[in-house]
C-alpha cells in the first residue's frame, strides 16, 4: 500500500492539473461596464519639465481641454491588444490609465491577443496528453490489456519503476509547454483602427510619451480628413 508521502506526491500533480483544466475551458468572465467617469488620481499625472520638452512636436491638446473646449478624446479609440499569459495586463493598464488622462473622453479597449492557430490547438492537447501519461503510469497493466495488448510494453516498466518522478515530471514540462504555446508576445496598439504601434514588429515596448505622442498625431489626423471631408461635402 502506498504511503502518505507517495499519496501527497501524486495527488497533489492530479490536483494541480485539474485545476489548470478547470481554469482552460472554463468560460471567461463577463467584461465589465465601461464608465465615463475616471478615478482622481489619474489626473494627477504631472509631466516633468524633460518629458514637456520632448511633447513639443505633438499637438497641445493640454491647452484645448483647459480653455474648456470639451473632451478631446471623444469620438476617438484606442485599441491596445496584448499577450495576457505573458504577464502585459499591468503594463496594458498603465497606458490605458494614461491615455484617458492625457485624453479626456478617449475610449480605451483593452483585449488579449490570442497565438496562431495551430499554437492555440496545440495547447489543448497538452492537459489530454498530460493526463493519458499519468493514467499510463498508474494504471497501465489494466489499459494495455484492453488496447490488446497482452503484455505491457517495455518502456511502460522504465516509466513505471520511477512513476512518481515520471508524473512530476510530466506535470511540469506540461504546464511549461502550454504556457509557452498560449504565449503571443504582442503588445499592439490601433487608434481609430490605424496601428500606431506594434511590438511584434518594434521587438520593444512604447514609452508612455513615446505612445502618446503616436495618438496624438492620430487623432490630430482624423480631424484634419474629417474637417476637409466637411468642407468637400459643404462645398
């Protein structure tokens, strides 16, 4: 019979694992109701006398909000898709928090950028093939001979002999290579479904003045066409 310690050491792997397959296919939670309003400390972003320097090719849209010109942001998006098995998600907030400070009324959407297909499928037969081993390993001399097999295999003995090393093992080098294929990298920012900044592209992050230097000019862009479109359409 087996021990405690034998016990611990395979049912806390089983465990483990089936709280990984419970967190794969469980359905994702509901997205939370966008408000208008923004938290006080957002506006206490305060840019130093370096970085107001550096914003000088950008539009002043400072000026325009303080001279009560209205939200600048409205009617503008910002789209920032990012890897979030790659640990993006506080960066993705921080320029979220920012851009919604710098642009009063901007609608900032924050989404996962999902790998490639066969990256995607192939991280759903990593639990399947994590759990056919362990069952393998413990269960085997009444699975073989239900598969016709009258006598087990010989490396099912090797597997066997070290079966709690094998079932760590196999847990570990499971969950190493799902995380890896559930992985995209990106960190990719659209303004008004322009790409502003990619960085599968840049192979780097953006600076906070760096990014929003990029919308501003975007949005800066968008009024000029929308205002030579009216003046087409009034001519």
């Amino acid at each position: 019979m087996m021990d405690r310690t034998q016990l611990l050491l395979v049912g806390l792997p089983l465990f483990l694992l089936c709280s990984d397959l419970f967190n794969l296919f469980a359905p994702p939670p509901p997205k939370p109701a966008h408000h208008d309003h923004h938290h006080n400390h957002h506006h206490n972003y305060q840019p130093s006398k370096t970085q107001s320097t550096i914003q000088q090719p950008s539009p002043d849209f400072t000026n325009h909000a303080a001279s009560g010109a209205g939200a600048i942001g409205f009617g503008n998006t910002v789209n920032i898709d990012f890897c979030a098995s790659c640990s993006y998600r506080g960066t993705a907030v921080t320029m979220k928090n920012m851009l919604e400070t710098q642009f009063p009324g901007i609608n900032v959407v924050l989404a996962n950028y999902p790998p490639p297909l066969p990256k995607r499928v192939l991280s759903k037969l990593v639990p399947v093939v994590q759990i056919g081993v362990m069952s393998i390993v413990l269960a085997g001399e009444h699975i073989f001979p239900r598969l016709g097999y009258a006598v087990p295999p010989p490396w099912y003995y090797s597997l066997r002999a070290n079966r709690f090393g094998t079932i760590s093992s196999t847990w570990l080098l499971g969950n190493f290579l799902q995380s890896f294929l559930q992985s995209s990298g990106a960190f990719e920012v659209y303004c008004n479904g322009e790409m502003v900044f990619s960085k599968l592209k840049e192979s780097r992050f953006p600076g906070e003045i760096e990014l929003k230097d990029l919308v501003a000019r975007r949005i800066a862009s968008s009024r000029v066409v929308d205002g030579l479109g009216g003046a087409n359409w009034s001519s």
